[in-house]
C-alpha cells in the first residue's frame, strides 16, 4: 500500500473539515494510521486498502457513518468520530489519538510491559468487561475481538479499544470473523456469524491471557511442528479443550512452555477457577447462549479484586480464607485479616481499600457497576479500619448491640464485628475471621 503523503489533504462528510496528514503512524492488516491535523486538533485517520473493503465496500462505509452518529457506547472505545470522503476507492475514518502511558496488550503477553500491580490487572479485566456490557447494552455487537485491539495503561488498569470500525447491530453479519485464536468455535467452524454470545467467548480468551500469560485453548496438543490450517479447525473449533479442564487432560499445560498459567492458576481463588472453567467448557463450546454474561464476570471480579492482600514483604496475597500464606519463597507469612464484610452470597476481606462495588449488591446499570457504594479506610494513626460509605445514599446500620444508626454520604462506621447495614436492599455484615 502506498502511503498517504505528509500535506496530503481530504474533506470528511459529517463536519465538512479538512483532513492533513502530518505523520505516518504505522500499519496494519486493513490499512494505515496517520496522526493528522483535523479542525485544528491532532487526530488519528485510519485509511483503508482497498483489498481491506471487502465485497460490499458501501455498506462498510455506511456502518460506520452509522456508528457515528449514535455515538460511542462507553469512554473506553477509541470510536469514529467523521469519515471522509471517497478517493480512488477507498476512504478513512477519524478518532481519537492513544494518549501517553498506553500500550499494546501484546507488550503485557510478551512481559515487554509488566503492571505496577496485581490489583492493576484486574482493574484492566474489569474495564475491559464493563466496556463490553456497554456495547452488548446498546445492541452492538464486536466481532472481531483480539489480543490487538487493545491498549493498557499499567499504572491505573485503564484501557482503550481500537479497530472499531467492525462494531456492528448484533446480528448483522458485517464480513469480518476475526482471528481464528480468538474465534467462537460456532465462528470458526462457520455455523453461526459472530456476535454478542461469540463476543464473550472471545472476550474469555482475552481475560485468561491476560491473567496467565497464555492461550486457554493452547496447551500441549498445540505444541506441534506445523499449526496447520485443519489442526487450527480442530484445536478452536471441532474440538477445543481447556488446558485447564478439570475433567479432560488431553491438553494441559507443559511444565515449561505453560509454567505461567499453571502458578497463576494454583493461586486463583476457587470461585476464579470456576468461572473460567465454565466458559471454557463443553457446554459454552456447544451452547453459546449458556456463556457467562458481563455481569457475572464483573461479580466475580470485583470479588476478586477485594480479596488482593498485601504482604508485609510487599508480595500480594489472593485471600480465600484467613489460611493463606504469602507465596514469596522469603516468606511465607499468613494474610493478616481480622475482619470480612459478608454480602450474602460470599464474603470479601476487611481490608484497607477493600471496596464494595454497585454490581455486586443489586441491580446496576451499565454506567454505574463498577462504582464502589463502601470503601474500607485505615486511619494513619491507630491502624483502626472503618467503612466509608460512597453511595449516595444514606445507610441503616445496627450495632451488635441493636443500636440504630443513620450513616449518611460519606460518614464512616468502624470495622466492629457484629455491625450491619443495608445498601439497596442487601444487608451486609461485619464479621470476625476465626
């Protein structure tokens, strides 16, 4: 592909405004991406090859006219936001430039990039999940997620996703499949168009990868001298196996080539394990309906990010109970957690920063799910916890002695084991960890 010249200068539909490139950024499968000026701010062009169009190259360029005018479903997609004009066949489409800090999640499987913490990965799989319940929400669908549409910010967990001219109502087939890696097996095997259940098959591959460093389909029967085309049918769709499915070893982990995914699983927390296991088992290849939803993922997540302790050698500990030990080989030590905020269905450590979410305590909307309603305080001069309430609303709490109490926006109540309160119907308990 020839690229577009520096000066080079084109004319978008929707705001009439002229395009001109100023530098050449890089290129990928479907074409090339400029930083440009665009009504005198920098923005990103992304022009396509004309091989890239496909068969029905107008009814490409007018889903994302389309996808433009409604609008981006959730800050976290780099979305269109003009497209220009034709020229010579072809055309492009504005967004968003990637600001500093970000990087491609190849950096972070590749460890050319590491997070700053392991509550930081999570926070990445919580916006990657809660971006794509926005997008389901609005009644799009993906269709070609992968390990390439993302950028991560490891400092703070924030992401980007990119390559979202592919977005589409759910259901229309729009000609991509994706990549067969991350390819539902219905996809793969040409039995369905990819859509919101795919999605979330794709979307499952992308959160295990990001966890473990690995492919959950890419155990030992993918060790092989040539990935042919067949093999790659049977390995993501005829007869996908997880690596690590309880039930069926034919493809689990080497001890060497998969050493990441086998420590980090050891480590995962029972309730982890299970909702990986479900959307990797036979049921979820054969039932795409069956597939956990986002707001199972996010449940399980924000559980999950709850229960990240900090050691005193500064390792970080995945709590299920009071007994688990710090697995720093230097270490050893037990997690020190005194207290545990039971919700009901599972409880979370009372721990600094421990937060309760939205999702986790009632019905939420797409917006507001990841917004924490409790955040667990420490105060600086006696180490004493408390729980701060976030909601918005005011709280009504019990002692253990059955006094009643109003806690209102902001107020705290201390971490004493008998205390209750209520938020949006759920009564939540503080209890001591024997």
């Amino acid at each position: 592909m020839n690229q577009l010249q520096s000066g080079f200068s084109i004319q978008t539909s929707f705001s009439r405004a002229t395009v001109t490139i100023k530098q050449f950024i890089g290129e990928g499968g479907q074409g090339s991406i400029y930083k440009v000026d665009y009504n005198g701010q920098e923005k990103a062009l992304k022009w396509y090859k004309k091989s890239a169009l496909g068969n029905n190259p107008t009814d490409f360029y007018h889903n994302i006219e389309t996808n433009i005018i409604k609008g981006s479903p959730s800050k976290e997609f780099l979305w269109p936001i003009d497209i220009t004009e034709w020229k010579d066949g072809t055309f492009g489409y504005i967004m968003d430039l990637k600001p500093d800090g970000y990087y491609e999640m190849t950096d972070f499987l590749l460890c050319k990039v590491r997070f700053t913490s392991y509550k930081r990965t999570i926070d990445t799989a919580l916006n990657i999940v809660s971006a794509f319940r926005q997008l389901h929400n609005a009644g799009y669908s993906y269709q070609d997620i992968n390990d390439g549409n993302f950028f991560i910010n490891p400092d703070n967990g924030k992401v980007l996703i990119c390559d979202n001219d592919n977005v589409a109502p759910n259901g229309i087939k729009t000609g991509i499949a994706g990549k067969p890696r991350y390819m539902a097996p219905e996809v793969v095997l040409g039995t369905a168009i990819p859509n919101s259940h795919s999605d979330r098959f794709s979307m499952s591959i992308i959160l295990y990868s990001l966890f473990c460093l690995n492919h959950p389909l890419e155990g030992k029967r993918h060790l092989v001298p040539a990935l042919t085309e067949n093999l790659q049918k049977k390995l993501y769709g005829s007869e996908p196996i997880f690596m690590m499915d309880p039930n069926n070893a034919d493809n689990a982990p080497h001890p060497v080539v998969h050493k990441n995914s086998i420590v980090v699983w050891a480590s995962f927390p029972s309730y982890m394990q299970n909702i990986f296991i479900k959307a990797f088992s036979q049921e979820s290849f054969d039932k795409p309906s069956k597939r956990s939803t986002e707001i199972e993922w996010l449940k399980v997540l924000t559980r999950f990010r709850s229960s990240v302790v900090s050691c005193s050698c500064g390792n970080e500990i995945f709590v299920e109970s009071n007994n688990s030990l710090c697995d720093n080989n230097n270490c050893g030590k037990p997690a020190n957690v005194q207290f545990e905020l039971d919700l009901g269905e599972f409880s979370i450590p009372a721990i600094k920063d421990a937060r309760i979410y939205k999702c986790q305590v009632g019905v939420s909307n797409d917006r507001d799910a990841l917004n924490p309603i409790a955040h667990v305080l420490q105060k600086q001069s006696t180490g004493a916890l408390g729980i701060k309430n976030k909601s918005g609303v005011s709280w009504n709490a019990v002692s253990s002695k059955g006094v009643t109490k109003e806690v209102k926006p902001d107020d705290v109540i201390p971490i004493k084991s008998g205390i209750t309160f209520d938020v949006d119907n759920t009564t939540i308990k503080i209890k001591t960890i024997f």
